[in-house]
C-alpha cells in the first residue's frame, strides 16, 4: 500500500490568534511583580526539588513545550523524566509521536534485541516520518540511550518503556494490523483487507479520503472500525493481559479507527477533528497505565498546547479539549501534574511549510504584552514556577496570552494562546533565551 502520512493541521492554523487587551489583563507591573517575586532558582539538577515535592504522589506528569524545536526543553523534561523514574517509581513514557512508529523503540530501550549500537543509529535509521526531528535529534537519543542503561539492571517486568499515544500515520498502524491479522487470525483477514482497502485505495489514500466526504460521500467508519471490534471481541475484558503481540494489534486498530474520526471532524464546521485527536491520546495514555497496573504512574512528553488545560485557555471558547484537561476531569486534579514550557527569543528547528526541509529559524522576541514578554522584561534569564492556591485567585486569573510555536513557524506572524497561565499549569519553566534541537 502507499505510505503517506497523516498531516497533522499545523498549530500555527490552529492557533491562529491575533494578539488582542480587548479584555484588560492583570496589571503588566503585578504580573512583573507576581514573576519576579516567585521565580525559583533553574541551572543545575537538584534545583528541581521543589517541582517533585509538588508532584507528590500524583499519578501523571505532563511535561509541556511551546515549540516542536528547543533543545533547552528536551534536556529538561529528560533531566525531570530520569529523576521521577529512578527515585520516584514511575513506570512509563508516553510522547507526541505515532504509535507504532514509537513503540519500536521499546525492543531498544527494553533489551528485547541484541542489537548493538547506540539510539543515534537506530533513529538515523528508524522509519519516522516528518517532522523527523522531533525524535530523531540528539537530546532524545541521550534519553533513549540512558533509559536502556537504567533498564539493563531491571527484570524485564520492572523496565521503563517509551510509547507514542498520537495518531497521525494511520497507514504504518494499518500495515501492522494486517499483518497480525495475516499470522494470528487468517479468517479474518481478507474481511479486514477489504475494509481497509476502502479508504486505502481513495487517491492519497486518508486525503482522497476527506475530499470523498467533502463531496458527499458515505462515511467508512464501520470499516475503520472492523479491525478493533474483532480484536476487542478476541481480547474480551481483560485486554490490558493480553499477550504483547495482540495487545499492540489492538492499539494499532484504534489509532486507524480515530483517524478516521479525525479526517471526519476536518470535514465538518467545529472542533470535530482537534478533539478526535486529543481524545484518542487521551483514551491510549489511560489504557497504558492499565496495561502497566494499578500502582503504575505515567510521564507524558507533548506540547504545551496538548498539555496544558485547554478549559484555562481560549480553545475553550471553541469546544476544544486537549489530554491536560481531560487528565484532569477523569483522574482529578490530585492526580495530575502539570508542567509548561516557554521562551522569549532565541532559535528553533521549524518548517516554513508542511513537509518542507527543516531550518534552523529564529524566534523573534515574544510580545512585549504577554507571558514571555512580562517575564523578559522581569529580568528572569531563567527559572521555576511552582504555583500555590494563591497564585490562582485575583487578577492573575485574568486571560494573557502566550506563545505557541508548532513545526511550521513563519515571523513575524506569531501564534498566541490566551490562557491564565497559573491555572493551565501547576508549573512552569522559563528561558529567555532557548537553541535549537540539533537533528541527527
């Protein structure tokens, strides 16, 4: 079948705001204040203390980032990820990445291969598709490799794995669903060929897919939906069980079925497509901490945009949702643990267009009215934020915008999110000046 990827709906698209003060925030100087007066100390490790006596026993860690590009958020949310799974039992990650495209990292990071080597040629050489360098880059390759080092002195019952809980090749899950359809269920596998085949063979396949609905074509939902039902009905109630091999099959189904749901939304008026997204993250990161029992605890790697509450910001106002804020509804905010990143300046790795070459851009500096702005001017070069309740009452809960930078940047138009910034996150990390990933 032809393999090509998903697009994901650029985020400078989708949060495409102008910046407006039609509604007056918290005074500029109380907010220069309110930074200056809590800004704790951020230049070597054991200065994070204070954000793991925050975390607590909290079951989740959701660690942000306002670019796609940054090495400097890399290198922390690696520096926090080793700390709350050497010393604070956590017991999986979950980033921004395909499903099945991640989850072949797992055989690395968890000594299920004698490969030799490092993670730096295994991800020169792993089938991830564009934007590569959000996984294929130096920073994550350190991680990769120091998390198989941490798990070469574990039982394998015990090792740390890595998995991607996005949905945005659904043909690479596909392929693997056929495949396990082909080896463990041969009298199901042409029905499940053939339902695949509908949307497969629509020109750019998923694309052709949504032009066939623009035009009023029949919706292939319960097509999309055969793989997973048989799988589910194979698997029973007790899936989180199941043996490896089904259990991924599963997994696979359910992102070819949302993606589905989410070329659906894209055809329709409203938030259909943005939510189909973060719900099926969502619904994978849940179904993942199952898998791991019941004491597992789970870290999650995404952006800012994914993590931080989408009910503090103004994707409310559209009916958005993101897993931060659906995290929070159904586990409760006590367990749920909220980290954002953000810069004033600097460079990044971005893209001027969709599945063009990756540049090394520069980011210009942030608006002199927002977050990033406000904490420049408080002279912060960089530093913690650990928010308390008073930190969330009074006119800090007044909407200021922030930045969010996607894999397509192009100043000096920006992206600015209007959020209150003390209640999207229970913390935030500030640089004023940030670098650039470097990709492999």
């Amino acid at each position: 079948m032809l393999k090509q990827p998903i697009r994901r709906w650029p985020l400078l698209l989708m949060l495409a705001f102008t910046f407006t003060t039609a509604q007056a925030p918290a005074s500029e100087q109380h907010t220069r204040d309110f930074f200056a007066d809590n800004v704790l100390p951020l230049s070597e490790p054991n200065h994070l203390s204070p954000l793991y006596d925050a975390i607590g026993e909290r079951r989740f860690v959701l660690l942000g980032e306002s670019t796609h590009g940054t090495h400097e958020y890399y290198y922390w949310r690696a520096k926090i990820s080793r700390e709350l799974i050497t010393n604070h039992r956590f017991t999986f990650i979950a980033v921004e990445g395909d499903w099945q495209a991640i989850y072949r990292l797992n055989d690395y990071v968890k000594l299920r291969n004698s490969a030799e080597g490092d993670a730096r040629t295994l991800l020169r050489n792993h089938a991830i598709r564009w934007p590569r360098w959000m996984w294929v880059n130096e920073d994550f390759a350190a991680f990769l490799d120091w998390l198989r080092a941490h798990n070469a002195e574990l039982p394998m019952e015990q090792r740390v794995g890595v998995f991607g809980i996005d949905m945005q090749d659904p043909q690479d899950s596909m392929e693997h669903v056929l495949a396990w359809f082909q080896q463990h269920d041969a009298d199901h596998y042409p029905q499940v060929a053939a339902a695949y085949r509908d949307i497969l063979d629509f020109p750019e396949e998923f694309h052709g897919y949504a032009q066939h609905l623009v035009h009023g074509g029949t919706r292939l939902n319960d097509q999309m939906a055969l793989a997973s039902q048989l799988l589910h009905n194979h698997l029973g109630d007790q899936s989180e069980n199941a043996d490896k091999a089904t259990w991924v099959a599963r997994e696979n189904a359910l992102v070819a079925k949302r993606a589905e749901a989410q070329f659906y939304g894209a055809t329709q008026q409203g938030p259909e497509s943005w939510n189909a997204r973060a719900r099926f993250m969502h619904e994978a990161l849940l179904r993942l901490a199952k898998r791991h029992g019941e004491e597992s605890r789970g870290i999650v790697w995404a952006h800012n945009t994914h993590v931080g509450d989408s009910a503090a910001t103004g994707m409310s106002n559209r009916g958005e949702v993101n897993i931060g804020h659906l995290l929070r509804t159904t586990e409760g905010e006590d367990d749920v643990f909220i980290v954002g990143f953000g810069t004033n300046q600097g460079s990044v790795i971005a893209s001027s267009d969709w599945g063009s070459e990756q540049l090394v851009m520069t980011v210009v500096p942030a608006h002199p009215e927002s977050y990033e702005g406000l904490l420049h001017q408080s002279g912060i070069t960089q530093g913690l934020f650990v928010f308390d309740d008073a930190a969330r009452q009074g006119d800090l809960l007044t909407p200021r915008h922030q930045r969010a930078i996607g894999v397509i940047y192009r100043p000096p138009n920006e992206a600015y999110v209007p959020t209150i910034l003390t209640r999207r996150y229970d913390s935030f990390i500030y640089f004023d000046e940030t670098q650039a990933l470097k990709p492999l």
